[in-house]
C-alpha cells in the first residue's frame, strides 16, 4: 500500500500527499479499457428516438418498468463504442457543464444535412477547427452537447495551426 499522508512535523497538521500513478502491473497487469458513457434523460424513450433513429446507433439492451424505458445500452454504427441511457431521478439536474460525447463519421456534412432535413437542429454546421479536425456541434434532446467530427489524416497528430488559416481563406457555403 501506498501512503496517503506524509509526515508532519511534530505539531502541525499532516498535509495529503498526491500518490504517484500506480504502474499497470500493479493493478494486475491488466490495461484499463473505456467501456461506455451513461448519458442521464428525462425520457428514456425519447432519447432512445434521437440515437436510435437520427445518429443511428444499435439497441444492445434494455431494461423496461411499467412498460417504460428506464435504460438502455445502445452501440454506434461504426464501431465498438457504446452508449448507455439511464432515466434521470425526479429533480435529477442534467446539466452536463465539462462534458461533451464525440461521435466520428467520415461523412460529416452529409450526414449533417441528413439530419437537419429531419428537422433536427445543428448549433454548429460543419467547419474546419483550428487543430486541424472537422467538427459539427448539436445536442441530443435532453441538453447533452454532442460533436460530430472527422478527424482525417490529422488523426493523433499535434494540432497544426496552419490548416485553420488555410481554411479561414476559403469562402464558407451557406448552410440555409
């Protein structure tokens, strides 16, 4: 075991200590893997219409009370990633201030365009973002932000400030 606190001198009050990361060997040996992101919602059902129908995901479960919708755990179209749809409690705020899902597709302003002949609305139309990825931003029905980017062959790179001036070059296309 690691110690929490370090020692104190003699009659002042012990200051915590900040542990150093733990290796992975030590934690069994085994590498931590993201398994899914709970998205809180007023109306699970509701929810499940936006992911399900607009963005496209995959129902993986679900678990219903009284005939309703009170989780479900959905898969996105192109990959591994899921998501997981939880009915928030009575009160439960939902204000996801520092949080924000991001969900990659190659054909970002078709699928945009898709989506806004649905009615949905965009708050961000796609655009070139100063590190170098496309990015398009909305939110699902309960306020959740979301950004549907493509990263392309900028992928892993550092960010490269001289894409978004080549791109604050060209003209912008209307979006309306």
């Amino acid at each position: 075991m690691r110690p929490a606190l370090q020692k104190a001198k003699k009659g002042a009050e012990p200051t915590k200590k900040i542990a150093a990361p733990i290796p992975t060997r030590e934690v069994g040996g085994d590498k931590l893997n993201f398994n899914h992101a709970m998205v809180y919602a007023k109306d699970v059902q509701r929810a499940l219409g936006f992911y399900r129908e607009l963005l496209g995901f995959k129902l993986v479960d679900e678990f219903r009370h009284e005939s309703k919708p009170v989780y479900a755990r959905l898969r996105a179209p192109g990959g591994d990633g899921t998501i997981a749809l939880h009915l928030a409690g009575p009160g439960t705020s939902l204000a996801s201030d520092g949080v924000r899902l991001y969900f990659e597709i190659r054909e970002l302003d078709e699928f945009c365009r898709k989506l806004q002949a649905k009615g949905f609305y965009i708050t961000q139309m796609p655009r070139m973002m100063p590190w170098g990825w496309r990015h398009a931003y909305l939110n699902d029905p309960d306020g959740h932000e979301i950004s549907l980017y493509w990263a392309g062959e900028t992928r892993m790179k550092k960010t490269v400030m001289r894409t978004a001036k080549e791109v604050d070059k060209t003209p912008i296309a209307k979006t309306r």
